[in-house]
C-alpha cells in the first residue's frame, strides 16, 4: 500500500514539475504523448536496481498517465506558440482593402 502512495507523490511530483518546465497545465496537456512515451523509459531508469524501486515507476508511470487523462478532459490543450511559426507552409497573409503593405520592397505607384 505504501508503494502507491508513494507513487501518487511522485506522479504529482512530476506533474507540477512538467507544468513549470512547459509554461502551464494546457501547455502540459498538448504534450501527453510525450510526457507518457518519455516517462516509460525515464522512471524505471531512476528507480533503477531495487523491486520496490521498480514498483514505484510503474506506478507512477500509472498515476501520471491516468492524471494527465483526467485533466485533458475537463482542461483543453494548447499548442505552444511556436507551432503556429513552424506549420504555416500555405498560408498567406492578406492585407485589408486600402492597406499596404510594410516591406520596404512592396512600393506601388
């Protein structure tokens, strides 16, 4: 019992980690599949060389994995800001009726 405990402390741990390493908690969420595929090698490496230390990553890894699913559905993910810079490849950016515009290059006469 007391290596599940321990597991939701150190899932909640990783959480608050995580959400202030990403910039927030729907930051966080736009990463899950990340966060699970990287905590399923990254825990049982940590708690590396004992069974109960074993014990512990897989529940943790449980715990995390079942919190992020609970948030993701009462919380919408947002995509970091740098994602709309990278995967913009066939938008183009109009100007309104009678604006211009700002490149030096763009002269009309």
């Amino acid at each position: 019992m007391e290596i599940i405990i321990l597991a939701l402390f150190t899932a909640l741990t990783k959480l608050v980690v995580l959400g202030a390493i990403l910039g927030g908690v729907a930051k966080m969420l736009w990463w899950t599949k990340a966060i699970d595929i990287l905590m399923l090698f990254v825990l049982p490496a940590l708690f590396y060389g004992t069974f109960s230390g074993m014990l512990l990553a897989i529940f943790s890894g449980l715990w995390l994995c079942l919190f992020l699913m609970i948030l993701k559905t009462f919380i919408k993910p947002v995509p970091p800001s740098w994602t709309s810079k990278l995967f913009r490849y066939g938008k183009k950016r109009r100007h309104p009726v009678g604006e211009t515009s700002l490149h030096p290059c763009d002269v009309r006469a």
